[in-house]
C-alpha cells in the first residue's frame, strides 16, 4: 500500500477521530476533470492502494492513454469506465494531517442534474470546475444556482486544463470575469478562483512554477484551512421522534423512550419541552445513548430521550422547547428538483412527503414558476415540471408539516416527494417562506 494513514497524527486512532471533517462535492460539464481532479488529490496525498494504482495505470495503457489516467479512482462503474464519464454519485475519502474530507463526484451530464443535488446537499463546500478553453458555460451556471439554492457557504471555481491555453492568465481573468457577473445575482457568501492542471497536477497539491501571476494557494491548502461554520443550527431545539422504545424487560420493565437524533438545538435533562402536533409539554428526565447517559445531546447526536409525565407521542412527533416553536402549517411553499424520468408534475397532483420522521399525503395546489438556470429568470406560463427541472411549487398536506425554513435549518427545512403508488423518490423539496 502507498500510504493509507498519511492523514492521521501521530496521536494514533484518537487523534484521527477528533479531526475536522470538510464534506465537499465536485460538479462540472462532461469532460472539465472532476474524476481526474479527485484522482489527483488522492494521488498526491497518497492515500491509495499500490494495486489500486497497478490497476490504473495497466487500465490507462489498454486504454491508450498517454498519461495515467487517474480518473479511473473513482469512475467505479463499468459503464463510466467504458464511457468515460461520470454516471452515479462517487463518495471517496481521504485525509491530511490537517483535515479529513468526504468527497461527492457528481455527473456533469445535464440529465444528470439530479444526482448533483443529492450528492450536494450536505456538502460545507462547492467545486465547479470550470474548462479553461470554454470558460463559463450552461452546466457552470446550473451547478452555481444548485449550490446557491443548497445554502452551501463556499464555492472553489477550479479554472482548469491551464495547460491547454498556455497558462494564460488573461483567460483565466476574462472567465473570472463572466462568472461573477453571473453569480452577482446569488446568494453564495464566499466564491475562491484557483488556476489548476488537474492531469498534471499544477495548483492541486503543490503551487505550480507555471503560473507566476497567480498568487494564491494551492487547491488542497484551501481545502485544509477554509472555515467551516457549524453544520447544524444550535439555536432552534428540535428533536424529530424516530421511535418509540419500549423494551418490556425485567430490567427496563416501564421504560418508554423516544428515540431520534437531534435536529437542532440542545436539550439536557430539566428542560422543558413542547410536544408537536399534540402541544403537551413535560420536562426531560434523562438523555440515553448506547454508551450511557448524556448531560445535553446537540446535533447529530442520535439518543433516547425520557419524560418525566406519560405523554401520548409516537413517530413524527417533535420535541421542541415552548418559547422557542417552529411552523406547524398545512400549506407550505418550496423550491424542488424534479428527479423522475417517468412523470412530470402537474397541479392536482396527488403525492407523498417524506419530511423528518412524518410521511403523509399532499396535494400540488399549484406550480409558481420554474427558473431558467442560465439566466436566472422566472418562467411563469409552464405549469409542468420535468426531469431535472427546478421550480417553485405550493403543497397543501393532510397534516400539518413541523418544519423550519431551509436557509435556517437543512434538516427541517427540506423534503421528499414520493409516488404513492410506486414509492419513486420524485422530487428533492427545500421549503421556503410564503414572502421569499
């Protein structure tokens, strides 16, 4: 093996776990070097298998190819393989002594558009890769809206092939240039630009000699040292019930706990919480875990909580404190992402929401608008929405949703739809407000 533990310190297993994690996803069009990219950092960071590498390169000569062709690491399926291109999401992991990553490698296929919205949607950080000789195209300002729409906090637009132009800066500011003024229209706090060579590794790990004029760090240095602000909101206590935990055991003969994990917020024993839908409040007895009692659970915490009164509670109730309440409405507005290749959605439409830990039946009361990615515009006359199509739609449940908005909290503020008949996952919602 190369190396699989360079990213672990020197404190062994414990220090390794105590690491900070930075989730990130790549996106880009066919052919910018989003798989030769990933390659490469897993390449030089050397955190591969030596029969992994064998693989590659005796794959890269049958292939043809004149140089190691590193993206082979994570086109995992056969038909990416064979093709060339990215397919499904890749999840790949690696280390440094500074930070541990998850990588998701999302298709740059238009009608793979779905694929990079699940695989973003619990990323800290954004790669769009951006081809030095096309400069900023359809799939840029698609995946730049997605990110936008994501509420991810950092955006790397990764210029690359900078061989293919001559290292020339001037292209490098002219795509620096269309970008922001498209992305002046959204709302992404910090945007980064790095010049990089993905097949020849210039910017990704080490600063290149090649590129004088640029005078930033390397890829990988940005990735060790952004910020990453808190995943999770820690303000607003929610706690969506699971399960109901009920062990009829000699040892736990009245137990009854309710089992979730942490949404948001903290709750610790002696505080005084709000059932939802039911509005009965109680106090917390105690917080259990596998490994014993805990004195607060915080996101993500996953544990059993007990009350001090019997209260009727069963899944898809939350726990919330009383001065602190999230909306409890029937008729809900959201942004989605349409993933089904068999239907479209149209108003009347009669589907299933999929929202924390509650399932219940919905009706589309009406499509608003969908968005053209390319110029941000709102298109109002269409009231069908399509495979990979964005838009803003109004629901109407059979009971009321417990939810905060997406921009305040991700997990109680976004949403599944589902076909009722053939259990598809439909669409990917984000709930907004009835003003935004």
């Amino acid at each position: 093996m190369v190396s699989e533990t360079s990213g672990t310190t020197e404190g062994g297993k414990d220090a390794y776990l105590d690491m900070e994690l930075l989730r990130f996803t790549t996106a880009g069009s066919v052919d910018d070097g989003k798989s030769t990219l990933i390659g490469r950092l897993m390449y030089d960071t050397k955190t591969i298998f030596e029969d992994q590498l064998e693989a590659v390169e005796r794959s890269s000569r049958q292939r043809g190819d004149e140089h190691v062709n590193l993206a082979l690491l994570t086109d995992g399926l056969r038909a990416e393989r064979e093709q060339g291109i990215t397919i499904d999401v890749a999840y790949r992991y690696f280390a440094t002594p500074r930070r541990k990553f998850i990588i998701a490698d999302t298709p740059g296929h238009i009608q793979y558009t779905r694929n990079m919205v699940t695989g973003a949607s619990t990323a800290n950080l954004a790669i769009i890769l951006v081809d030095a000789r096309n400069g900023v195209i359809e799939q840029t300002c698609r995946h730049t809206f997605i990110a936008s729409l994501l509420q991810i906090e950092h955006v790397v637009v990764a210029i690359n092939k900078m061989d293919l132009v001559d290292w020339s800066e001037e292209q490098y500011n002219s795509i620096i240039s269309d970008y922001k003024d498209f992305a002046s229209r959204l709302d992404i706090p910090q945007i980064t630009f790095i010049p990089i060579s993905a097949l020849h590794g210039d910017n990704v790990v080490t600063k290149s000699d090649k590129m004088p004029w640029y005078q930033g760090p390397p890829l990988l240095y940005h990735l060790e040292t952004v910020y990453i602000g808190p995943d999770a909101n820690h303000v607003d206590p929610r706690f969506p019930v699971q399960w109901v935990v009920r062990p009829h055991s000699d040892q736990w003969h009245d137990f009854r706990g309710y089992a979730g994990r942490v949404a948001g917020g903290v709750f610790k024993p002696g505080d005084e919480v709000l059932v939802l839908p039911s509005g009965f409040t109680s106090r917390i007895k105690a917080i259990h875990t596998h490994d014993g009692e805990l004195k607060e659970a915080f996101f993500p915490h996953s544990c059993a909580i007990t009350l001090e009164d019997e209260i009727d509670i069963s899944r898809g109730d939350m726990l919330v404190k009383p001065n602190n309440r999230p909306r409890v409405e029937q008729e809900i507005d959201c942004m989605i992402c349409w993933f089904s290749e068999k239907r479209k959605l149209r108003a009347g439409d009669k589907l299933m929401i999929r929202h924390t830990t509650r399932e219940t039946k919905a009706i589309v009361k009406g499509v608003q608008y969908k968005i053209n990615v390319n110029t941000l515009h709102k298109v109002e006359d269409d009231n069908e929405v399509g495979l990979n199509e964005i838009a803003r739609i109004h629901l109407r449940v059979a009971s009321p949703l417990i939810f905060d908005e997406y921009t305040r909290n991700r997990i109680t503020g976004s949403l599944v739809l589902v076909d009722p008949f053939t259990n598809e996952t439909l669409a990917g919602g984000m709930i907004r407000s009835l003003q935004q």
